[in-house]
DNA sequence: TCAAAAGTGTTAACTGTACACCCATGC
DNA sequence: GCATGGGTGTACAGTTAACACTTTTGA
C-alpha cells in the first residue's frame, strides 16, 4: 500500500485586545523566499505531537503565555498555495489577555508586532485569506459563546467589555442596554475593586465567572451576544 | 532544512434524512486490521488534489452525488489515534438529500449503510469522536444558517421542514409557531403542488429559494432557527 | 364519521431598542 | 462648572410561547 505524504504545517492567528482596538500578531520572515514579508507566527508539525500541542508550542515561544484559549481554525490545502513544495497548513485562533504580552521573536524571524486586524500589510502565502477566516470565525463565536473574556484582563469594567464587543464586530452598542444584558445572565461577579487612575466617576471591576457559565449551560443557558 | 511529513486522510460524515430520523452513512472496512468494522468513508488525500476535492471524489464514490453541501469539520492527529502508522485525518461533513441516495460500495469495502445518526455501532479508530463533533456542529449551524434544506427534497412541506429539526435538534416544536417563524422569513416559495398520496389533506409544497436568501442577507438579514 | 394533519387566531409574557436622565470625579 | 464616563429608569414595539380552534381529505 502507497501512502502518498505531505508537508505539515500549523500558522496562529493571535488575537489581542489593546487600545480599544483588536490587533493580530504578526512576524516578519528571516529566512527563504519570503525573507523580509509579513505572515502569521507557525511552524512545522513534529512527528510526535498533536496539532493543537504544535500550535500551542508556536504561541508560548513568541507570546509566553500557555493554556490561553486557542481552537483550530481550518486545514488550507491548495497545492499552489506555497511556492516551490506542496505544503498543507492547519490555522488555529488564539485569544489572548493583553495584559499578557511579552513577545518574542522566533529563530528563523526579523521582527514581531501587533497591527490592528483590519490594517495588516499584504502577508505571504495566503496568509490574508487564513485571517479573513479568523476574524469572521471571531465574530461569530463572539456573540455565542462568552470568548471574548479571553481577550481582557482578570477584572474589567462594563465599558471595556462594550468596547470589546464594538472593536470585534466592528459595531456601536447601547451602553445602558449592553450593560443590563451582561448582568441579566449573572455571568460577572463584581468585585470589591473599583478603576484607578481615572479622572472620571471610578467603574466597578467585575470578573467572569466560569463555574457559573457552566452551571448555567448545563441547565440549557445559551449565550448571546 | 528537513520537512518532516505525514500520511493524511479525509473522512467523511454524511448526513441524510429519511423516515423522520437523522442519518449518517458508514462502511463496513474490508481490508487490514479493521476488516468487518465499521467505519466513517474516507481516503488517502492525493498529492495534487486539495482536502476538500478528497473529500469530494469519497463523496462522489459512495453516493453518486455531487455539488452537494460539504465543509470541513476539524483536523485529528492524535499520534495514537490510528494503530501502527501515524495518519492525521480531517473530517468533512455533508449533507444529502433523501431523494438522491444510491449507495455504492467502495472497492476496500464490505458493505455500506444509512443508520439512524442515534443509534451507531460502536466505529474505528476515533470515527466515534469526529461523529460526535460533526452531530454537534449539525446541531449548531442548522439553527444560525437555512443548511437544513440541503437534507430535504427540492419540495417540502412545512411540517417535513418541522420534523427535520427535531431530528436534528432532537425537541419537539410547536406547529402554529414553527410554521409562522419560517413563512416570516420569506426564504419559502409556495409551488403550485400538493402532496400527493397521502390520506389526510395536502399540504403545500415549498421551495428553498437561495436567491432570495442571498438577497436578504446582504440586507443584513440572519437566519435564527 | 373518524383520524390525521393542514392551517388560523388569540393572548399574555417577555425582550429589544431608543433615549432621557441623574451621579461621581478630576481638572 | 464642565467634561467624561458611570449608572438607572421608562416606555413602546416587536417577538415568543402556549394552546384553542376550524378546515380538508381519504378511508
């Protein structure tokens, strides 16, 4: 029996959350053809590990930060879509705090850096595409799944989460309602912490409470945005 | 610079609907050590064909069907996941429609079979596990997006409409409320035929119209259950 | 006339949305 | 006092959910 094999690849859209804006991560090639252009942080899949082991592997050496939420993406298979030898990649979406970025460049990389999502450069292969995918997969799992947690800090505000929530789907909401929504589902916990440093009325701090959440999702909660 | 590489398959979960039961296809292997055990269709993918051309010749093969609704469900490389040699699979899910099923044996098969999506037979390797994933994602993406037709006829009744979603969503829907839900929607196009056939009065047939879906989504419009 | 399903109507409870408003704080 | 964001109240429109009801048809 033939058993034709293949290249293997994993590539990390890194999602963060910074100055009201959603930023990815990016890394500027060192070596080979593409040496000087801009593409998401990846690496060649061993022969010993999963692809969620490679991908979490490629995110703790450029961010640092382990057991972040991260979840594959797609398998991108076109034959033509790395030059030269036929290479198949499987993308992963990882969300990080971004009071959690350290970053790092890797060894065969220039340069790494947060760009907002919606003003990369061109990146290499197809790259664009593998992001386009993220971002509209972000969107969506957003509004039905509280993963967007994973993008603030341990405690947040109220107005920090809305402003979250505008940033990834790129839209305006109604703070009195966005704020009576979250609290309806008994998700946030208030703390005793109030905002400092701020030269307005300080916020409550509240944190997401994940032994709720899944109370709450086995009695049949769903989440919505 | 050394490339390590890996044997890769597709498989498939194909999903059709009959008898108001949700069904998945699978296979009974006729080669190796999983002679006589069933099993999710796949193949080895070529080296020039992309995961989802794969994923479509296996299709192709076993039901005869093309151009039919296909997506790629997740990549499984667990090294152990398959005896002996190391084979990463990604998994598809389709859907078919009751009225094109004419199955065919693949050439390294026994047999092949619809059965109830509930009631399986214990399966190789992780195929039970890439079941319950697809199942899940059924469940999910038939309440956000109209892929539910893809499972019916071309013409259908409403109240086939209902019972498929509670085949798939395993519930019971309220007659009146389900009805009215869909029609508001206006993806539903009245045909000038009845049923036929049957021993109680006819009801209206319908049409999917994909143009007008189209259409309103661009408008903004969201399919919700 | 009965069984089965087609199809309509009505109501009360709940949600979403828009927007007016007052509060607290630092400069 | 003013700018900024924190936080509450309210009211109308629209939707959901439950279920009672009439209609049509073949056997």
């Amino acid at each position: 029996m033939d058993t034709p094999k293949h290249a293997l690849t994993v590539d990390n859209v890194i999602f963060g959350f910074d100055d009201g804006e959603l930023k990815v991560l990016i890394v500027k090639h060192g070596e080979g053809e593409s040496r000087g252009r801009w593409g998401l942080p990846g690496d060649w899949l061993y022969p010993d590990e999963t692809l969620e082991q490679a991908a979490s592997r490629v995110l703790l050496d450029r961010t640092g930060v382990r057991d972040i939420f991260l979840e594959q993406l797609h398998a991108f298979s076109e034959p033509q879509r790395h030059p030269g030898e036929r290479i198949i990649t499987v993308a992963f979406f990882a969300l990080v705090r971004s009071d959690a970025h350290a970053l790092s460049v890797g060894k065969t990389e220039l340069d790494a850096r947060w760009v907002n999502v919606r003003e990369t450069p061109e990146l290499i292969f197809d790259h664009n595409t593998i992001l386009t995918k993220a971002l509209a997969r972000l969107k969506h799992k957003v509004r039905h799944e509280p993963i967007g947690f994973n993008l603030l800090p341990e405690k947040f505000t109220l107005l920090e989460l809305q402003r979250l929530y505008e940033a990834v789907l790129d839209i305006s909401l109604d703070k009195p309602n966005f704020r009576r929504k979250m609290m309806k589902m008994n998700l946030l916990v208030s703390t005793d912490e109030k905002q400092s440093g701020v030269s307005y009325r300080a916020a409550n701090l509240y944190r997401f409470d994940l032994r709720v959440y899944k109370e709450l999702t086995e009695q049949g909660f769903v989440f919505e945005v």
